[in-house]
C-alpha cells in the first residue's frame, strides 16, 4: 500500500509517494526525491549503530543531519490531513 510523506525543503513544503517496497525509510524517500547523495551519510549512521547502545543517538544524528541538508517536518501524511 503506498502512503503519502510530506516534509520541507529549503522552506519549500512538498508531499511524495511513498512505498516501504521501494524505500528503507521515509528519510531515504525524501532524500532521493531531492537527488541527495546519502552514501557518506549511511556509512555514518553504521558506525555510530556499532558504537553506541541507544537507539536516541541515531535519531539524534539523523534529525540534526537532515536539518542541516535542508530538510524538515518530515512525516506520514494522514489521511484526515489530506482532506485540509
């Protein structure tokens, strides 16, 4: 079943397709959407895995490094959101 994700990038709202078959997360949906190369980025976030014990690390990380790519707000749309 596809959903819908919406986020913004540089101050620009936008709303995707998004399908668990295609994407690991909706991180990596958003990114490819913008052509963003998450290559380094994964390899981080796999080091900081083996290293620390706590799953608030990476979400730490990935929250601070996405805001800092350009994105925010970045969630499911619900299906009462989309009949605003």
């Amino acid at each position: 079943m596809a959903r819908k994700v919406t986020y913004v990038f540089k101050k620009q709202r936008k709303t995707m397709q998004f399908s668990y078959g295609v994407y690991h997360d909706i991180y990596e949906a958003v990114a490819d959407a913008e052509g963003i190369d998450l290559t380094q980025f994964l390899e981080m976030e796999k080091q900081l895995a083996m290293s620390c014990r706590g799953q608030g690390i990476l979400k730490n990380h990935r929250k601070n490094e996405f805001e800092r790519m350009g994105f925010s707000e970045i969630k499911f749309l619900r299906d009462e959101d989309e009949s605003k």
